[in-house]
C-alpha cells in the first residue's frame, strides 16, 4: 500500500470517530476562523466547496460569505473526475449529486470558472508543515489546481481541517501543488509563498 493510501485510511479512520456535535462545533469554530482571514475578507469570488459526512464543515462559512456579497462557486463533479463550478445560491438550491455530495442547481460555468477565483478552498485530509496537502485521492483538484497553473491564475489556495490533521509530513507526487495556508479551529497557519 502506497503511503498517500495508508495515510488516507488512518486519517479517515479517525474522523469516523467523530461525533456529530464534534463535526458541528468545529464547523462554527473554523467558519469564524476563516471567515476574518484577510483573503477571504477581500474576496470577490470564492471556490469552495459543500461538506459532507465528517469533513471539516463548510455550509455556515458557505453562508456567510455569501450574505457578505461574495460570489461563491462550487464543484459540480464532471463524469470524468473534473470539476465544472456553479454559484452557490443558498442551501435550499443545493441538490444531491453522486458519492454522496451536494452540487449547486444553477447554471454550470465550465471547468475554467474557477480562474476567477480570488481564493480557491480545498477540501483535503492533512496539510503537512511545507504546506503539501493529501486529498482523498480522485484527482479531481489535481485537475483544479494544474489549470490554474497552466492558466497563470494564483488564488490564494486555503485547506480547512481538522486540528489533528496538520501533520509533520505528507507524501508528495510530482504533480502535487503547495498551499498557502491551513485553516483549524485553533487558527490559520501560513506557508512560505509558493512559486509563481
């Protein structure tokens, strides 16, 4: 077993051992976090992305962005594993999708969308100290994050996590891309500018 796969299993394992009010109360604690990060309180256009099961809660910082005027997209999977986007209209417009996701209803803008993107936010399992992030393990954000390079395009690029998930070191592919920052409940950590 590779060890991006080993260490997604341990990872997944041990938020399966979280509890609802657990998912819940990180969820308010991270949105507050996130929601003053200079980043995203400039935003204009946001890429994030809807939450399920155990994953770090996004729908109250969904929301709140929003309601601050700020043009969120989210993921609409593709059946190839790429990603189309869709503006967030509010939780009542989202419907759901396979694997268990939640996609916006409205139109579809097309891969390229997230090029307008001021702050991309990743779903992800750990972020080690150099700011390598370990996805689940689709590619789909590979994908994101190769147009945006290709692209010329820098948004800034948040992961939100749990506290425990900031690990000392994650496996890295060469097609692997750095993150700017981290975002727990206990705070925002930075990593060194990436290359442009």
């Amino acid at each position: 077993m590779s060890g991006k796969k080993a260490m997604r299993r341990e990872l997944l394992a041990a938020r399966r051992l979280l509890t609802s009010e657990d998912v819940r109360r990180t969820a308010a604690v991270l949105s507050a976090v996130a929601a003053e990060l200079p980043e995203l309180t400039g935003a204009r256009t946001v890429a994030a992305y809807v939450s399920v099961g155990r994953e770090p809660g996004t729908h109250v910082l969904l929301d709140a962005l929003r309601a601050r005027g700020v043009r969120v997209l989210l993921p609409v999977l593709m059946a190839d594993d790429d990603l189309d986007w869709a503006v967030f209209e509010g939780a009542e417009r989202l419907e759901p999708a396979g694997r268990g996701l939640l996609e916006p209803a409205g139109p579809r803008l097309g891969p390229d969308a997230v090029l307008d993107a001021d702050v991309v936010l990743l779903p992800g399992l750990a972020v080690d100290g150099r700011g390598m992030r370990l996805g689940r393990g689709g590619g789909s954000y590979d994908r994101v994050l190769a147009r945006l390079a290709s692209a010329g395009a820098h948004p800034a690029l948040i992961v939100l996590l749990h506290d425990d998930e900031v690990v000392a070191r994650v496996p890295v592919e060469p097609h692997d891309h750095p993150v700017d920052a981290v975002v727990t409940p206990a705070g925002a950590r930075r990593f060194p500018a990436r290359a442009s």
